[in-house]
C-alpha cells in the first residue's frame, strides 16, 4: 500500500501498522514490539501524544514495507 507520510504519533502509527497486518507482540518500556510473518520485529515508541520525528516516520514505514506515494 502507498503512503504519504506526515507527522504522527506513536499510537497514530501502531494502528496503521495493524490495518496492513502487523500484531503488537509484546511491550518493552514505551516501545510496542511489531511483529508479522516473514518480516523483522518492529519497535514503536509509544510516548504519550508526542508527534515523531518525520524521519522515524518514513524509516519504520519502510522497514514495514509500506511505501510512500
């Protein structure tokens, strides 16, 4: 699926995760561990309503497998 991404914060980002798939596997601090078949585990930082960086954004997009329009 393309995305165009914008800021977010960390729930924003972890519920777009799990509509393309992604299970949260277990929860280490403030960081939510993403997990699918076949693909690396994924940490989310979780920080309340902080908006992410832009580019933590567009890297954890990518390493999911989610491009950007």
């Amino acid at each position: 699926m393309l995305y165009s991404y914008k800021t977010m914060n960390g729930k924003q980002l972890k519920k777009h995760l799990m509509t393309e798939g992604w299970l949260c596997d277990r929860i280490s601090g403030s960081h939510h561990i993403m997990i699918k078949d076949g693909c690396r585990s994924i940490p989310i930082p979780i920080h309340g309503t902080a908006d992410l960086p832009k580019g933590l954004v567009k890297v954890i997009l990518k390493q999911a497998g989610i491009k950007e329009k």
